[in-house]
C-alpha cells in the first residue's frame, strides 16, 4: 500500500530536471529540446541521470493527452482549473506511473507529491496550507491511478479519431486527418511509432571519411552500429544506424566533420535526387545544410549549389556546416525562395520548403502541440509558391525533387497536382514502381516513408522532369 505524503521526500535531480522542461513547455511555451538541456545543467545531471530524465521529460510532454483525460477522470475537475505546478506533477507522475516498470510505484507517487508541494509553495501563494492540500490532491489521483491502471488504459477504445487522440495522445484534428488520409489502422500504427524514441541514424561526410573505415572505427570503440537493414532508397551507401547512446568516438567524430546525424528518410531524398559531379544544383530552403551537404559529397565537391535561405541566422549555420564537413561547392544565397530571381539552366533542384513537420514528431517532444489546421493550410500556401518558381529554374531534362518531412496530403500529393495540370513539360516519374516498398498509399508515383513501417522519420518524396517538345523548345499547355 502507498502511504500519504506525510513526509518530506527528497526529489531526485532528474525528476527534478523533466519537472522543470515540463513547466516550460507548457506554462512558457519553451522547446523541449531547448529547456532540457539548460535544466540538465542547471541540475548537475551526469550521462545516467540525464538520459533517464530526458525520457521522462520527452515522454510527459508527448503523453500529455493521453495524461490529461485521465487526470479529468481521477480528480473530478478540468485540467484547466488545476494549479499550474499541480498539473504539471500529474503529468509526470502519471507517465511514470503508466510507462516505467523500473520505478517503483511509491516512489514515483511520492517524488511527484514532493513536487507539486515545492512547486506550489514557490509560487508563493497562500503558503503552506495551498501547499498541503495540492500535495494531497497528486497524493489520491496518483493512488487512484495505481490501483486503476488496467481498467483507465482498457476504457479508452481507439477504433474513433477521439479515442485514437486519447490513447496514442494526438489532437483530435491530427488524428481525424490521418484516419482519412491513411487508414485507421496505418494511423494507430504511425501514431505508436512516434511515440517511441527517433531511431539515430548518421551520414558518413565521404569528403572526410570512408563508410567502411568508420563502421570498423566505431565498432572498434565499442558502438553498437550499423549498415541499414531497409529497402531502397532507405540505405544509402554513407548511412550508419546506432542502437542505443552514441559512444565517445562517435561524438568525436561528429564534431570532426567525419559523420552528420541525419534520418534515413532525410538521406532517402538525396538518393532519389541523385547529383552528378560538376552538375549545377539548387537547393530552396536549404539550411541549416543537412541535405545541402549531403549532395556536395554525392558531388564530390566538383560542380556547384546554390543553396537559397531566407533566413541570416540559419544561412550563417549552413556556411559553418560546409566549413565543418569541408564543403567548398555550395554559394549560399538569402533570398526568399517564393520570390527571388532564382536565375535558370539548373540540371538539379531540390525543394524542401516549409512544411508542418508532422513526420518527425518522434524527435520533437512538443511539436505535436503546436500544430494546427491553420498551420497546414498557410504553409501549403508558401509550398506553392515555391515549387512553381522553382520548376521555372530547371533546364529541359533537368530534375526537380520535392520533398517534405511530414504525412499530409494537403502539403504533398495535392501540391504537386497543383503543378503538373498547370505546365505540361513538367512530368512526375514513377518512384512507386522503382521503390515500390514506399510508395505512397495514394499516389503510387510518389514515397512516403513512414515511422511505423520505415523506422525512420515520415518524409514524402516527388521527383519531376522537365521535358522538351521535338523541335526542342519546352512544352506548352
């Protein structure tokens, strides 16, 4: 049996640590990814103590639907009239207590009562008696939630976008989406998958390094890596997957310039673009420079990219990147890529432009409660404008690759339907039929990969040419 909190509990740095990263995300609308390492510092966190507090920070700001309705149930009150470092407990309590079957129950009740105390006697309000009682409030839900577990997670039926939301903790609308782009049973299955931790998979910078020369060097110190076991155009020659932390060597090498961490679907899309040494490429919306560098080492640093960034502060990133990796064939332009003279003649262009992310929220705790209809439909806006202008700058028998990393019809399959009624030159080839493992569900021509099925992040992937009539001027409508 759980005892009440009848005494003063010593709260572990880590728990301390996701408690705060959970209190800013949600309270001061920080990143996740930003405030947990400053929390970890703050807390004096060693490797152990801060890979288990980033799961549990990670894990509650993922699980906080899911978290939510169960809170509602056991105190008998919307979250919104709890106190805020009250809810945010909760939160924690309730991920550990549902997630984990290394922490002991009582400890996980205790530690988050211990919380919500401190964090509600800091806010200075009412003193001690606030505090006790919002102390004995997280005492009985998180007991309740103990000896309910089984029958709170079995009440919640998934076979509904509303129930799918709760379960796999989604917004509604995201859930209603997937259910009718993909299929009820691909979107539970995607929608479990970026529950899990993001796969880490990285590059080999063949500019610096040979594949094979790494691969032997970080199994030689002890890394738990490999080649990637996947379909085409999921395993790339340069790419290397990691089970479990990255070692000392492996960090080392990151900072050399020798490897980059980049996700398979990510290295997918320089597969199917496909760069020839010498050729002449443009990159739209390239920073911070992942993809750009990656074709520069396709193109063994002979040709040239024009890489187009709107931005001052994330071109600045993309010339220090190529500095790092030893790139010298990348001309960094700021420019807005959906009005800019992006000039003509190029043999290669990629478009990567902004999207709503919706594929790689495995490795961004908060993203999915960022999100919004709105956000889709503004951004498929700016997709448009981009992709038009860019199909303007390709040479007759050039190609443009299109690829996002997120699951949305709006933002893929229905802008490049946009295109290919409005200039008949330009003509989709059929990716389905050569990677036909990842063939988009309604679009065969087109990939998108999928967390669930391609352990790798959602991206969608497009490739185009622009074709010429016989007397060799470019095709009209």
């Amino acid at each position: 049996m759980i005892a009440g909190p009848a005494r003063t509990v010593d709260v572990s740095a880590g728990r301390r640590a996701a408690y705060e990263v959970l209190r800013r995300v949600f309270e001061h609308d920080a990143w996740a990814d930003r405030a947990f390492p400053a929390a970890a510092t703050r807390h004096g966190l060693d490797a152990r103590e801060r890979s288990q507090a980033q799961w549990l920070a990670y894990g509650a700001v993922k699980r906080r639907g899911t978290a939510d309705h169960l809170i509602e149930l056991l105190a008998s009150r919307p979250t919104d009239q709890l106190d805020r470092p009250v809810l945010a407990a909760l939160r924690l309590g309730l991920f550990e207590l549902l997630q984990s079957s290394a922490t002991p129950d009582h400890a996980a009740v205790d530690q988050a009562v211990e919380l919500a105390k401190s964090g509600v006697a800091g806010e200075g309000s009412k003193g001690r008696r606030r505090a006790d009682a919002a102390a004995g409030l997280v005492n009985a839900v998180l007991r309740r939630a103990v000896h309910e577990r089984t029958e709170l997670l079995a009440g919640v039926d998934d076979s509904t976008p509303a129930g799918a939301a709760v379960l796999h903790s989604y917004p509604e609308w995201l859930t209603r989406m997937w259910w009718e782009e993909l299929g009820p049973a691909e979107a539970r299955a995607v929608m479990a998958a970026m529950n899990e931790p993001a796969e880490t998979a990285l590059r080999v910078n063949t500019i610096r390094a040979d594949p094979s020369s790494i691969l032997g060097e970080l199994r030689a110190a002890g890394d738990d890596v490999e080649r990637p076991d996947a379909p085409p155009p999921l395993a790339s020659a340069e790419g290397l997957v990691v089970r479990g932390r990255l070692g000392a060597v492996a960090r080392g090498r990151l900072q050399d310039g020798a490897l980059v961490a980049q996700a398979r679907g990510s290295q997918a899309v320089v597969e199917v673009l496909d760069p020839k040494p010498g050729e002449r490429v443009l990159d739209l919306c390239a920073a911070p420079g992942i993809k750009a560098t990656a074709i520069a080492a396709r193109m063994r640093n002979q040709g040239e990219i024009v890489a187009v960034e709107v931005d001052p502060g994330r071109a600045r990133q993309l010339r220090e990147l190529g500095e790092r990796l030893g790139v010298v064939c990348i001309r960094v332009v700021e420019a807005d890529a959906a009005s800019a003279d992006l000039g003509d003649g190029y043999d290669r262009i990629l478009v990567d432009p902004p999207c709503s992310d919706l594929g790689a929220l495995a490795s961004r705790p908060d993203a999915r409660w960022r999100k919004s209809p709105e956000l889709i439909e503004r951004v498929a806006r700016i997709q448009e404008a981009i992709l038009s202008r860019a199909a303007g700058a390709l040479r007759p028998g050039g190609t443009l690759v299109y690829a996002t990393c997120t699951i949305s019809v709006r933002e893929n399959e229905e802008r490049l339907a946009a295109l290919l009624s409005n200039d008949a030159s330009i003509r989709a080839d059929d990716l389905g039929a050569a990677y036909p493992e990842v063939a988009a569900r309604g679009e065969p021509r087109f990939l998108q990969t999928r967390p669930d099925r391609d352990r790798t992040d959602g991206f969608f992937i497009a490739r185009l040419r622009r074709h010429a009539a016989a007397d060799g001027s470019l095709e009209r409508p």
